[in-house]
C-alpha cells in the first residue's frame, strides 16, 4: 500500500498556471487599471479623488489576497485518505468485508485491489493519489491536490 502521497504529473504545471493568473490579473488591476482611473477621476472629483481610489484599492486588494491565501491552503493540504483508526476499528470488530460492485454499498466496508487494503463504504481508489479516497473526494488537478 503506498503511504506517500504521489502528485500529479501536471500538478506544478497547473498550480503555476493558477498563480499566473491571480498575480497577473493583480498586476494589471493595480498598475494600469487604477492609475488610469485615478487620473480620470481626480478631473471629476476635485477633492477626495485619492481617497477614493485608495478605497477601491483596498476593496480589490483584501479578497484577492485572501482568494490567493485560500488556493495555497488548498494546495498544501495533504489530500487524506482512510485513516489508520478506521482501520484499527475495523480489525477490532471484525468488520464483514464485501466484494466491490458498481453499486452502493449501504454499511459495508469493500476490499481495494490496488491498495490491497479494507476500505469504507463510499470509498473510492484515486488513481493520481495512489490511495483510497473517503466519500467519493477526488484528485484537484488545479491544487494539484
């Protein structure tokens, strides 16, 4: 059973072209957007022109920082899998193991073959993962995770 979690082959290609966009929607947000529209609006507004496209600024500035925050999360977040104290319990209690089928399963624990392990109901085999995967999660090739 494979213990490491095996990334994606495109995963770095994908989390680059994810960042990219962010960092390059940021950039022309902040350096052509709105000193264009500074220079425009202080013409209508006499006085007040600055603080208003500081304000806007700031309105686009704290949600696309936290938006980046939240993607990094995602992508260092280990992706989990069936935990060892399923595991244990099942041993425990000698759980009654069924065959795989392409049906639900109602509160029976399934055998994977590509693991070689037990595994819970609603729990599925992630080929770019290498593990099983809990209530049908899957593989994000945008986090890479």
């Amino acid at each position: 059973m494979p213990s490491a979690f095996l990334p994606h082959r495109f995963g770095f290609v994908m989390v680059t072209a994810c960042l990219s966009v962010y960092f390059s929607g940021a950039a022309i947000y902040n350096f052509l957007f709105l000193p264009r529209a500074a220079s425009e609006l202080s013409q209508l507004w006499r006085s007040g022109g600055h603080v208003t496209i500081q304000f806007v600024r700031i309105l686009f500035n704290v949600p696309w920082l936290l938006a980046v925050w939240s993607f990094l999360r995602a992508h260092c977040t280990d992706p989990g899998g069936i935990t060892e104290r399923w595991r244990t319990f099942a041993r425990q209690t000698n759980l009654e193991v069924g065959e795989s089928k392409q049906e639900w399963q109602p509160a029976q624990a399934t055998w994977c073959s590509k693991c070689s392990d037990i595994r819970p109901e609603r729990a599925h085999h992630c080929s770019a993962t290498g593990k099983c995967a809990q209530r049908m999660d899957h593989y994000c090739p945008w986090t890479a995770n």
